[in-house]
C-alpha cells in the first residue's frame, strides 16, 4: 500500500531508496511510488487563468459589483445617461488594480523560475552531473558546496569533515542566522567519494511530508530546502521531500488579510449612501406616476406614447423608471475613491521608506514596508506589546560573572574575597568541572578565519580564529571563560564532548570517568538537583535577575559505563522511532536528567537599547499601555522594565505569578488585585497622587487565566484580568511562550473596547503575536529575519518606533481620515442637484451635466487634488508632534474623525452646497440665457478645490499647481470640448455653450457670489472654533513663547528659517504663505 501526495490517512511513513537503486527481486512486493518534482510555485495566478480569476476576485467587492450591475442596466434599458459613463470609470479602477496585482504576481513567477531553475550537482551512475532544481527527484543523491542553498529537504548522508558533521544556516526558514550543527546518517558517514555514494543499496523509512521541522530522523540528519551550507566544504544527502512536499513549502502560511479602521467605516459609509440612492430612486419613482397620474400629464403633445408603450404593465414600467433613477443618482456613490484610497496607501507608504532619521547607520538598515495597507492604523495604536531580549535590549551579551559552589568571580574585581577568574593550574575540582561544563555545553564552532557568517565573536584580538555560535549567549560565556583564565573551547586533557540535547553534554576525562553536564534555566536545573550549594547559588541567582543579568545554571553527575551504555540506547532508540518520537525523546531525556549536583550558575548581561526608556516614556505620554511580553524570569524582565522606565520607583507592582497562586486560589488572587486598582482608580478624583500600578504575570498563571472553569466558562477570570490590566499602566508577561504571547494580544484585540493593538519582536518566537496584533512590526535584529518578513512594518531599532507612530501614523490617519469625507462630500454636492433638477422637468430623468462631465468629475477634475493633500498635509509640524506627544491620540482617537458626528457634518455641508447652487443659479439665471449646463460643473469643481484649499496647512508649490492646475484643466478641457466639432459624436450639447458662459457677466458674478456664499458656514465654524475653543492641536500651530528655538529647516509659530546646504529651502507659518516643500 503506497500514498501519494495529500493521502496523509492511508501509512505513516515511506521508503525512499538510495540513488534509485531498487530492492533485488523476490524479498517482498515493490510498488513505485509517484512523488511530484521539485518545483516549487507560489504564484497565484498563471497565463490562462489571470483574466478570469483576477476579475472574480475585484468583482467580490460590493463597490465594484454594484457599478457592474449599473452598468448592465444601462446596456440593457433606455437610461438617460450612456454606458459610457458608469463603464468608464469602472474599467479605469478594475484596470489599475488588475495591472497592479498582474505586475506582483509576475514578480513572484519571476522568482519561482529562479528558483527552479537553479543548477543543482546530484551523482548518476557515479559521476557528478549538473541539471536544474525542478528536475530533481525524491531518492536523488544531491552533492551540496559550502554556501549553496539545500535543493530540496535531504538526509545527510556524509561530510568532507571527519567527525560527519555540518554547519546551516536557516535564515531564509525559521529566521535565525546563527549557524547550526547537523550530524550525518551514523551508518553513512564514511562515504566521502561520488562512486561509494552511487553504490550504496541503502532504503532511508521516513515520516510523509508534514509541516512539522523536527520529525523525520531527527533535526540533526535532516537538511531542508531554504538553509544554506556553511563552514563545510561539502555534503551527500539523499532528496527525501521535492518541491511542494517541501517542509518549507508546507510552512508556508499566506498572512491573513488585515483590515484597518479606515476601511470599515469606508464600507459603512458606502452601505449609507447606497440607502440614500435607493431612497432618492424610489422617491422619484413614485412623484413621477404621482404627477402622471393627472390627465395629459404623462403624454405631453410633444412627446405622444406608442401603442405598444401603452399595453406595457404598470409595474414592468415603474420597475424600469426605477433602474432608471438608480443610474441617474449612481455617481453618489465615489467609485474612484478606492483607487485613490490605495494609491494614496502606496505612495504614502514611501515617506517610510524615505526617512534618513529611521535609517541605522551600524547595521546598514533602513525601514521596510511590508504592506501598505494598515498605513492609518499606525495612527491609532493603543496597546503596543513588545518582546524584550533583541528589541528592548540589544542582544548583544557580555559575560559579568560566575558563582562557584557559593563564591562569586567577577572579572577584573573582588566579591566576597574572591578575585578574578582563577587559572587552570589553580583551579579546584567543583571549579574545573563548572568550567569545563561551560566549555562542552554549548554549540559553538571554531574557524581560523575572519570572513565568517554569522553571530562570532574573536576570542582573542592577536589571532585569527573566531566563534560561530547559535546563540549570543553561549559566545559571551565562552569568550569570557578563555578571556578570563578558563580551559577554553578545546581545553586540554583530551575532553570529548558529544552533544546530545539542549544544554546536555557528555564528557569523559583521561582516566575513563563519564560525566553528564546539564546547562539550563533555574526553573528547569533546581528540581533535578540532589546536592550542592543551592541556597548559595540561588540566592545569587535571584540578585543577578534583580540587577537585569541573564542567568544560568550549571549541574551534573557522574555516570558509570553500564549506565552510559544503557542511556545510549535509550535515546538511539528514541530518536529513530517514527512514532510519538518526540515524546519518547522527553521521556529519555527525563529519566537521564535526574539526581544532579548543582555546581554554580553564570550572569550575562544584555545592554538596553539606545533611546529605548526615551521611546517607552513618549508612548505612556501619547496614551498608548505599553506591555512587554519575555520568555526570561520575573526578576530580569523587571529590572528591564525599571531600567526603560515602563516601571517607575512610584509604580505599585501587582503579582499574579505563580508563586503567589501557590498560597492563594487564582478567583482570591484576582478578585484582591480588582479590588486593589478599583479602589485607587476611585480616588483618582480626589487624591492626585494617587500611585499608577503595574502589573507583572507569568506564563503559568496566564494559563490558569485562559483554561475554562470546571462549569465550562471562562468568561469571569478573563474579565476580571482584564479588569485589573485597564487599570494598570504597564504589564510585564514574563515566562510566556511563542504562542501565548499570541493569546495576550488576541485577549486584548478581542476585549470589548476592540483597541487597535501593535506587536513588536525580532524574533521567530514573535511572529506569532506579530501575525495576531493589528499591526505587526519587526525589528531587523540578530535573531534572523523571520519576524522582519512576517510582519507588516520593520524598523532596525526600537527607538524608531517613537517617529513611526507619533509622526508618520498620526499624518497617514490625519490625511486619509480627510479624504474619504472629502470624496463623499464633493459627490453630494455634485448630484443632490440632479435630485432637485428632477423636479422641475417632471421627473422625466434629464440630465441636469453632459456625459463627459459626468464620466470625469471624479477621474480627472477633483482626484488628483485630494490625492495630493492626503499625501503631503502637516496640520502640525513634526518637530511638535515630536515634542508633545499627547498629539498623537488627541482629537482623534478611536476613529474620531470618521465617526458618524464627522460623517453627519461633511454630508450636510454638502447638502447646503447644493442647495445654495442649484437654487441660487435658478433665481440668478431665470431670466437669462445663460444654461447651467455649463456653468454647473464648473461651479461645483471650483468649489471643491477651494473647500480643500480652507483644510490645507501645509502649503507647497506641488500643492498649488495641483490645485489651481486641475482647475486650468476643466477651463481648458471645457473650450475643447465646446469648441470643436467631434465627429465622433451623434450629437454635440455642449457646443460652444461654454465660451458663451465666459463672455456672460451674470455667470461670472454667480459664480463668486455663490461659491462665497457656500463657503461661508464652514468659514465661520473654523475661525469661531478656533478663537472661542481652541484645541491643543490649535494651540500646538502657534507655539507661545516658552517654545524651544526652531531648529534649521523647522516651522515653529511665525518664525522662519533658511536651511543651508544642498537641500536649502525657505519654510514659514502655515497662516503666512508658501513653505518648503517636504520633498
């Protein structure tokens, strides 16, 4: 019985021949299996089926579906306006976003091809041949060069080094760039030439494809595709898994689509207009056989009905005239204002990248934007949850000092009458064990050569050898071991060290002792302890944590032969079942890691990053809760949180750990800390200084929090949790895994206030809180890429946030916030009068605009103005966004300015816009010659534009010639249009109608006088506002006088600056004129 790919139900396992090399008859049946080639696709649409998958998926938006529907009505039945019209734009919108998705699909095809056409050296019939990566198959024999990328998921057969190992690199997989060891086949390893290769008649059982990293054989014999071959000069592996079958393929996990504030309240507001369409469209329907029903109403003589017309059903012709008000009204709704909408994301999403200020010099980095799609949402962030080690701290360890069996070594210094590190002649034998532990535990390669990939740090400045390491912190324990007198990486006496699991290492002395040394977290070293100095050492441990150290704890015992063969066996035995391999592996790591002897524990220190406490305290200013999620104990992570000032030496600590839950039951524990931050939030109005608390829980007790009570809810522990994390100003998670760090963020994404969240992290354990939160940002640091690549925004330092959020998120929210109320405005103010026209031509469904004016208001006349505004507008400068952050929230957080209030607002300013317009030009012109046909849609354009010139602060030259250039535009395309015989056109209304208005007096004088008069009520609310309520961003325009002084190229208040040098340019006060452009 044989599976194929996705039959994961029918075996467990396969068998996978060597070189092809088939089974000799007559030993059991032999089916060939068929497995795919090693291709990999991660395209999502192909030549033949782009047109036609594409146009599915945009016809799924509601927008683009209704402007569908409209305009198959007017190809279908007798509208008062042309296809054209409704066709137009919607071809203009699908086009764009079809070559946009078109050109990112043709990116990705571009790099499958790169990809699968790599050459790959696999050997044939005892020779190395060269051919493409696509064309290798599951049981090839591949031959991999230091440097190159693993073809497909292998089993390492052999090495060029003698011991049969090899060094990866797996940043483009999991994101750590530190290098890892892997182990050859022990059956294989002393095949190093192609033609011992070729003849091996070996069949390799392994598990089918699963996602799963770890499983077939063990991470140590399995190579995966994406990881890179480094240090070793060559490897033979057997291809196992190709192409889609590929555990990297498998782990490939499309990111859900997220979607911001901003484009939910777009979809309400559609939803509204849409049911004002319908209104209007009924409305009509019923006034027009209201009105007809008087007799000779409905056949005027001018217009007499067929026969044919007459015998038509009733409702079929109401139904009709219905559809047909639909189209008329339809241009209510702003199809082009999702085209904006992105591209306004897109570009916006450039001043990011831009940003000199964001870009790290020592690590050569700049920000990435990753999607431009959450720009807005950077504008109202309020929780930011933040990893500690690598994104708070630099990840940059340095070793401080060890405690021996109760006495402490410091470096260069005396503690407790010990001084430095003691030599190896003088050394103890507690103390030469320890030593020797720390010089066998651990993962670190040694390589006589500088040019090394890699986390490495030189061991001493005068040689050429470096260390490769697989974590910061096993490279500053070693460093400082040699540095300071130790036995050094390969100390003498002939120690053979053979790692066999995490923090475990075999070691055996010249006169045939074995010992086992275990290097771990005191939580997990303590238990298994029998002897030693433990009250000592954890004494120290627990001061060490207090300071911010990172700590660890070093044990062992001595094992006999029988034992140690015994154990051999066991985990032999373990690691090569194919059937709950795992936990047969932490039941043999169980029993082998007991009875210790505790020999003493190291402190390393991880340095705070520049700017961090700085970039903490302005987030706590702007009101954002700042939490920080670890995986380090509660007594280093809070010495963090001190040294950041997320806690302060006011703050009153909560604890909600385990130990307190050892004493009290967790409803207890959670109903005192509700009562506790009740109470003080209570005498808030009373007591000023009343203390700001913070809370500190731990991953065991989140689990207690999170796991459902006995009655099958879990509803009252969550909220009283909740409860108690509103109250606090900051939160420390310590102990917390990959995935419960998701939990917290999911918790509070979900709570009832449904606060926009921010994860940020720089590692693979990350990416999960990362994924989960609003929005996710990584921080391009030592761990690898992972969380950089998964993540919507990355920076290279923490302290970038602090401009991320309170500079460009505040403007990106600001700009696009205006924009869509703009968009829906200025399409009320062009079609409610075409609602009122109707009532005076017996809502016959004229036309009050010519088709051309229709079909272009939106593309062409006022789009690109609005786009512009939303891309360059500052209603207040950078440098006073920088220096009072309560900015960043006030006025507009929660959404505040696409609220239903701001929505009501913007609808009826449009509303009197058109009313003012269409009734003033009825009386101004009923005695005049003059149509409105000509003048209407110039009206309303210039009315737009000065309306966004009233809500422009900053003003450029970019903003003037888009401005009045657009408005040169209509004048110019008006005479065109009017002017020349089409001879395209059946019929030509506009004929030299416009240059007929331009020479009329009376149009001119309507024009101003109505336009003045339309302005007028948002004039005065301004100015009124401004002068009788002044908010702080008002205020924040016009610095007083205890502002800083203006720094060069800066606008503060009324004064102006000249930059100097290449990039000079003048800049001044908003209310004074023109200022420097930001490009």
């Amino acid at each position: 019985q044989f599976r194929c790919a996705g039959e994961e139900d029918w075996v467990d396992s396969r068998t996978v021949y060597v070189g092809h090399r088939e089974p000799p008859p007559g030993t059991e049946a032999y089916i060939p299996q068929r497995y795919p080639d090693n291709r990999i696709v991660s395209a999502k649409y192909t030549f033949w089926n782009f047109i036609p998958k594409n146009l599915f998926e945009q016809f799924r938006r509601i927008a683009n579906f209704y402007f569908l529907i409209i305009f198959l009505v007017q190809l279908i039945i007798d509208t008062p306006t042309s296809p054209v019209t409704s066709g137009l734009p919607l071809f203009f919108v699908i086009t764009v976003t079809a070559i946009k998705q078109g050109y990112e699909d043709w990116l990705r095809h571009k790099a499958d091809s790169a990809m699968n056409q790599c050459p790959v050296h696999f050997i044939q019939h005892g020779k190395l041949v060269r051919k493409q990566s696509r064309k290798l198959r599951v049981g090839d024999v591949v031959m991999v060069k230091e440097d190159e990328t693993f073809p497909c998921d292998l089993i390492f057969l052999s090495s060029s080094r003698a011991d049969g190992t090899c060094h990866v690199t797996t940043a483009s997989l999991d994101g750590e760039s530190s290098h890892k060891t892997h182990y050859a086949v022990q059956d294989t390893k002393g095949f190093h030439s192609e033609q011992d290769i070729a003849g091996l008649p070996a069949p390799i059982e392994c598990d089918q494809p699963q996602p799963d990293l770890y499983k077939p054989l063990g991470s140590e014999n399995l190579l995966l595709r994406g990881a890179t071959l480094k240090n070793t000069e060559k490897i033979f592996g057997v291809a196992v898994y190709t192409g889609m079958e590929t555990k990297m393929a498998l782990n490939y996990q499309s990111k859900s689509q997220k979607r911001s504030a901003v484009e939910k309240s777009m979809n309400a507001f559609l939803v509204v207009y849409l049911c004002i369409l319908v209104s209007k469209a009924l409305i009509n329907t019923a006034l027009k056989y209201a009105w007809q029903s008087e007799p000779f109403q409905d056949e005027p003589w001018y217009n007499r009905k067929t026969e044919a017309e007459r015998q038509r059903n009733l409702f079929l012709r109401a139904f009709t005239d219905f559809l047909a008000f639909m189209v008329l009204f339809n241009y209510i709704i702003p199809v082009s204002m999702y085209v904006t909408v992105e591209m306004q994301k897109f570009l916006g999403s450039y001043f990011i990248t831009w940003d000199q200020e964001m870009f790290d010099e020592e690590t050569g980095e700049g920000p990435l934007v990753n999607t431009s799609d959450l720009n807005e949402e950077l504008g109202q962030v309020e929780y930011v949850f933040t990893d500690k080690t690598g994104t708070l701290t630099e990840n940059n360890m340095e070793f401080r000092e060890c405690c021996v069996e109760g006495h402490v070594y410091v470096p260069h210094a005396v503690c407790n009458g010990q001084g430095k590190l003691p030599g190896p002649g003088a050394v103890p034998r507690r103390e030469e064990l320890f030593f020797r532990a720390l010089c066998l535990c651990h993962t670190i390669q040694v390589k006589d050569d500088d040019e090394v990939d890699g986390p490495r740090k030189s061991p001493d400045s005068g040689k050429r050898c470096v260390y490769i390491s697989s974590s910061p912190d096993e490279v500053a324990l070693v460093e400082g071991i040699q540095r300071y007198g130790g036995c050094g990486v390969d100390p003498p006496g002939g120690v053979l060290g053979l790692p066999c699991a995490w923090g475990v290492t075999w070691g055996q002395r010249p006169s045939r002792e074995i010992y086992l040394f275990c290097k771990g977290a005191d939580s997990s070293i303590f238990p298994r302890v029998i002897e030693g100095k433990v009250e000592q050492i954890q004494s120290r441990v627990e001061h060490n944590a207090v300071e911010g150290l990172r700590t660890l704890c070093v044990a062992y015992k001595r094992l006999e032969p029988q034992a140690y063969a015994g154990i051999c066996g066991l985990l032999q035995d373990a690691k090569v079942a194919l059937q709950d391999r795992e936990k047969k592996l932490a039941e043999a790591y169980e029993q082998i890691e007991t009875d210790l002897i505790l020999l003493g524990a190291t402190a390393v220190e991880d340095r705070l990053q520049e700017k961090a406490a700085d970039t903490i305290e302005a987030l706590q200013k702007a009101g954002i809760k700042v939490w920080v999620l670890t995986g380090d104990k509660m007594e280093t992570a809070a010495a963090t949180c001190y040294a950041c000032k997320l806690f302060r030496r006011t703050t009153r600590l909560l604890e909600l750990t385990t130990k307190r839950l050892e004493e009290q039951s967790l409803h207890d524990v959670l109903f005192e800390l509700s009562k506790t931050v009740l109470r003080s939030s209570a005498s808030l109005t009373t007591d000023t200084d009343a203390p700001d608390f913070g809370l500190i829980i731990d991953g065991a007790a989140l689990s207690l929090v999170m796991k459902p009570r006995e009655d099958g809810s879990s509803g009252n522990y969550r909220e009283l949790f909740l409860e108690v994390c509103r109250n606090c100003s900051a939160v420390l998670c310590c102990r917390m895994a990959p995935l419960q760090k998701a939990q917290i963020v999911k918790l509070i994404k979900f709570s009832k206030e449904h606060p926009i969240t921010l994860a940020i992290g720089d590692g693979a354990n990350d990416v999960s809180m990362i994924l989960e939160a609003h929005v996710g940002i990584g921080v391009i640091g030592k761990e690898g890429r992972q969380a950089a690549r998964n993540s919507d925004y990355a920076i290279p330092k923490f302290k970038h946030l602090k401009k991320m959020l309170l500079v460009h998120g505040h403007f990106y929210y600001i700009r696009i916030s205006e924009l869509v109320q703009y968009f829906f405005y200025k399409n009320v103010c062009f079609i409610f009068p075409q609602f009122l026209y109707q009532f005076f031509c017996g809502f016959s469904q004229q036309t009050l605009y010519d088709t051309a004016y229709l079909t272009l208001y939106n593309i062409s006349f006022t789009s690109l103005p609005i786009l512009l505004y939303s891309l360059m507008e500052q209603h207040v400068g950078v440098d006073a966004l920088r220096r009072d952050p309560t900015l960043y929230r006030y006025h507009i957080a929660k959404n505040a300015l696409l609220r239903w209030r701001v929505f009501v607002y913007w609808t009826l300013l449009g509303l009197f816009n058109a009313l003012v317009f269409f009734f003033g030009a009825y009386f101004v012109f009923e005695t005049t010659t003059v149509s409105s046909t000509a003048w209407a849609p110039g009206s309303r354009a210039c009315l737009s534009f000065l309306q966004l010139a009233l809500d422009t602060h900053y003003w450029t030259w970019i903003n003037h010639f888009v401005i009045w250039g657009s408005l040169l535009f209509y004048i110019v395309f008006s005479l065109l249009w009017g002017g020349v015989i089409w001879p395209f056109l059946s019929y030509q209304r506009m004929y030299y109608v416009f240059i007929q208005m331009l020479s009329s007096g009376p149009a001119w004088l309507a024009i101003v006088l109505l336009v003045t008069v339309s302005l007028l009520p948002d004039v005065l609310k301004k100015v009124l506002c401004r002068q009788l309520w002044p908010s702080a961003t008002e205020r924040a325009q016009v610095p007083g006088p205890g502002a800083p002084p203006a720094a060069p190229g800066s606008r503060q208040g009324g004064v102006l600056v000249r930059e100097s040098g290449k990039d000079r340019g003048w800049r001044c006060d908003r209310s004074r004129g023109h200022e420097g452009s930001p490009w």
